[in-house]
C-alpha cells in the first residue's frame, strides 16, 4: 500500500487489473470452483479480498470458502474482513521467522515496521479468522514436522534460547497442529473424512517417538516418524 523504501516511485507492479480479476473469480465461482488466490503483500491481499467481496455479491450463495494463500502483509482493516467473507488464510508456517530471505532480500525494501507485520497469526486469531497451514512446496519444504514449531517460538527450525521474531503473534501447539489437519481438511471440503482421529473418518495418522506437547518447539523438526498408517492400515 505504500512504496517501497529502495524504490519511493513504486508501490510494486499489478498481476491482475480489478476487472480481469473480478470476472475471472467470479466466473469460477459461478461453476461452484473454489477460489484459490495467492497474494502477499498488503496491496494484494486487499485486492484479492475486494474481488472476492464483489464476487460473493454478483454470484448465488453456495458454501464456496474462499482462500487466500500467503495472506503475509495485511492493512489492519482487512483483518476482519476474512471472517466477514468467509475467506481462510492459508499460511505457511515454515516461514514465520526472520530467515535470510526476510533478512536480506524484504527488510531492506519495506523497513522494519512494515516487516513486522508479516505472518501475524495471533492478529488473525483473534480477528476471527480462520487459518490452514500449507508449504508452498516446491519452493520450501512440504514436511509439517519440520514447519510445525516455528510459529510456536518465531525461530527456525531446531533453534533454542533465542529471541523470537515478533514473538507477539506467536500460537500455540494446538493450534499449529489443527491448521494442519482439522483446519486444511476444512479448506479441502474434506472435514467429514480427514483432519481429526475419530469414529468414521478416514484413519490416516502417523505415530511420532515423542509426545510434542512434552517437548520445546525447536525439537519437534528433529522427531522421528515410528509408523504410519493408511485407512487404518499400517504401512511401515
């Protein structure tokens, strides 16, 4: 929404113009596709919203729900919004954490108050929100142990005794491991067969050596898988 710091005459370049975009969501939408929208700075999540707001008003009603992917930087009135429009905000949790990339590449170019508004998953908590995890694989790992901590304490994976980032918008074990399951297979249409362990729902499960709730978070990327198991059959 505002310029960039190494470039004041540029506040970043447009995909999609308002109308092209419009009539493309609301074209799959009217054919019942769920709308699938990736976009991370603040200037794009709020164009992605606006069209899926006019798209809802234009189309019937239908249990559509809406995602927006990444969901990174997000203007403070556009919070609500998600739960307002029914959109889940598909994050990816491996990348909250102030890793090189951020460091070195996205810092420098929006400065540091603007940074720290990125992934603000207790913000969107507690507007309402609601939020399934994914990877972007294959640009960074699709293992969730490995992604599953970082939220947790804001480090990296495997890192211990340090300071957060913006340890603020930290969340909970529980809550990670839901975005995962309940909360993705939600985002699937698949809440009655996937997403949780109970009678009559697919018994896709691993087992892990370690209870994650006995353990720090900067461990849980190092616990090993003792067996898997496939509609209750096990696998290895």
């Amino acid at each position: 929404m505002e310029p960039y710091l190494d470039n004041p005459s540029s506040s970043g370049i447009k995909i999609w113009d308002e109308d092209e975009l419009l009539d493309a969501v609301a074209l799959f939408d009217m054919h019942r596709y769920q709308v699938h929208i990736h976009a991370i700075g603040d200037a794009a999540v709020k164009q992605a919203l606006d069209a899926i707001e006019a798209m809802i008003r234009i189309n019937p009603r239908w249990d559509r729900r809406p995602v927006i992917v990444h969901a990174q930087l997000i203007c403070d009135e556009d919070l609500p919004r998600f739960k307002q429009l029914g959109v889940i905000a598909n994050i990816q949790p491996l990348w909250c954490y102030m890793d090189p990339m951020n460091k070195e590449l996205i810092l420098p170019r929006i400065g540091s108050a603007r940074n720290d508004l990125q992934y603000r998953l207790r913000t969107l908590i507690d507007s309402g929100a609601t939020i399934a995890f994914g990877s972007d694989w294959p640009v960074t790992s699709e293992v969730p142990l490995r992604a599953l901590g970082v939220p947790i304490n804001r480090l990296a994976p495997g890192v211990k005794d340090a300071s957060g980032w913006n340890i603020a918008e930290a969340i909970t074990l529980e809550e990670s491991l839901t975005f995962y399951t309940k909360n993705a297979a939600y985002q699937m249409f698949r809440e009655h067969e996937r997403g949780s362990l109970q009678a009559g729902m697919k018994a896709d499960f691993i087992v892990l050596e370690k209870n994650l709730f006995e353990i720090d978070p900067s461990e849980i990327s190092s616990v090993s898988i003792t067996a898997l198991y496939q509609n209750g059959v096990k696998l290895r």
